[in-house]
C-alpha cells in the first residue's frame, strides 16, 4: 500500500498530536517502523546517549521513491486508509505522526533503497517533514533512520536528559525498549550500540523460549515451562516458573524488568499484574496474547 493522508474524519479520531519527549520514544517509533517494514535484522546504534545521534537500520522492505516525500508529513501513512481499518490492524503505526514529530526537535536523514531500486538515496528532511536535500548512496535493501541534535532546539530538554543519573536511566529504558520488541520477534536479529560499544545484541531463533533466553539467561530460561491456551478469538502463550521452582522470587528476579506482557505482540505495562507477579506465588517471565 502506498502512502497517503488520512481523511480529515479519520485524522481527528486518531491524532494524539504526538510530542518527542525522550531518546527512547525515538527509538521505539524507529524500531517498530522497521518491524512494519518486514525486517529481519535491525540495528541500534546511539551516541552520547542518543542527544548526539540515534541511528535504527533495517534491512527491510524499504520505502517506494514515490511516497519518500510523504513519509514524515503529518497524517501520511500506509497502515491505513481509514478508520474502519482499526478493526484489522496487524501493524504497529497508523497515525502516521512519529516521523513528523522527530523532525520537530532533531535533524533527520533517510537513506533508503527498495527490491526494485538500482541505487539507494539519501533524503535530508527540515523541521517540517519536507525533502530538502537528495544524492545517491551505496546502501543495501532497507532503510536507515539517522536523527542527529535531538532536542538542540530544546535546550532545557537537553541538559535534563543529558544529566548523569538521567542519562543513565535513559539509557535504561531504550536498552529495555530494544529487548521487549526483540523478544517478541523470534526470527528478528538485533543489535544494541552505544559509542561504539556493543552492548547487547539477539540472534535469530526458532522459539519464544529462545529468544527471551537471550535476555534472562539460560539458569532463568531452563526453570520455565510453556503454558499454551487456544481459543477461537484468543490465543495466549506464557513462560512462566514451573510448578517445582522453589524460590519463583530468585528465578524471576524479583525485578519487573524480567516480566514481559505483549497483547498483539505489542509491549504493554499493566501494574496491578506487576505487583500481583512480585508478591504473589506466581511471576510471568513473558507472556503474549493475540
């Protein structure tokens, strides 16, 4: 499907006028683009926390040269043609906002190629949304996303966030983004860079078990068992302790960081579960439902 604005009807019940507000917002709409892309490998890369540079590269279906000048306009999108489309929806964008709301406080370029394209191109894009600038590029399939002097313009956003107890939390929450949205995806290889230092990275697996072994461990992951409940309009898959474990508090942590609730293998927080999974006989590691 090809980019286009929303109708005016739709716009005004989806908009939420979205605001940036952080390095991990940022990187979350760019990670979940280049899961709507199809990709398979996906690579993070940050500098200085991310107020420097922020870069998410996919190798995924990539974006048409024909819809490249709309694609952060406001209201653009490809996930839907309107609000009926909700009901269907299999992708984590539809307002078509993100892209837009990035360049409002950074400098953005996409370099992007498509199956069909000989050549890739690089497009710098103002405050606006608008191309300003093109040339060629020697990139491969896909699309990378670099948004460079996040917040410049917002200096009193900048200082709070560059901080030291603030950046490293920051830090913190784009290193959690990345593995919940890694997680999910079995198949999906990622990569996590921060000045050049790798600091985590997921290869592609067979299983959800695998695949979130790489973020708990193997001591976490060996003490789960798979509970599978199969209903017409619900399907749920959960690892949790097995019913032997002794200690579920040691095994899970005693960290909500290790439970990971998706619905339509969307990343969702839901606190009365946290508090119950802390305190009661019962921790789910990673749970999701469809």
């Amino acid at each position: 499907m090809s980019i286009k604005q929303l109708p005016s009807s739709t716009i005004k019940l989806v908009t939420s006028t979205q605001t940036v507000t952080s390095v991990s917002s940022v990187v979350k709409e760019l990670m979940e683009n280049a899961l709507d892309a199809e990709a398979v490998n996906i690579d993070v890369k940050l500098e200085n926390n991310g107020l420097d540079r922020i870069e998410v590269k996919d190798d995924g279906n990539g974006i048409k040269r024909t819809d490249v000048p709309y694609v952060c306009l406001p209201s653009y999108t490809s996930k839907i043609c309107g609000f009926a489309d909700l009901e269907k929806l299999h992708s984590y964008g539809f307002r078509g906002e993100a892209l837009n709301a990035i360049c409002h406080v950074a400098d953005v370029t996409v370099t992007t190629r498509t199956s069909e394209d000989e050549l890739a191109m690089v497009y710098t894009i103002n405050n606006d949304g608008n191309i300003v600038t093109t040339k060629p590029s020697h990139f491969g399939k896909g699309t990378l996303v670099t948004v460079s002097g996040l917040f410049r313009n917002i200096p009193v956003r900048k200082s709070y966030l560059n901080s030291g107890r603030r950046a490293a939390e920051e830090l913190k929450r784009v290193d959690s983004i990345v593995k919940c949205l890694a997680v999910i995806q079995p198949s999906l290889r990622v990569t996590f860079c921060h000045n050049k230092c790798l600091l985590w990275q997921k290869s592609a697996c067979t299983s959800l078990r695998l695949s979130l072994m790489q973020v708990v461990g193997h001591f976490i992951s060996s003490k789960l068992e798979e509970l599978v409940l199969r209903e017409p309009e619900l399907s749920v898959d959960m690892l949790v302790p097995r019913r032997d474990t002794e200690n579920v508090v040691a095994v899970c942590l005693s960290n909500v960081d290790c439970m990971m609730l998706y619905i339509n293998r969307r990343p969702v927080r839901y606190k009365k579960l946290e508090k119950v999974s802390l305190y009661k006989p019962f921790n789910t590691s990673c749970l999701s439902s469809s």
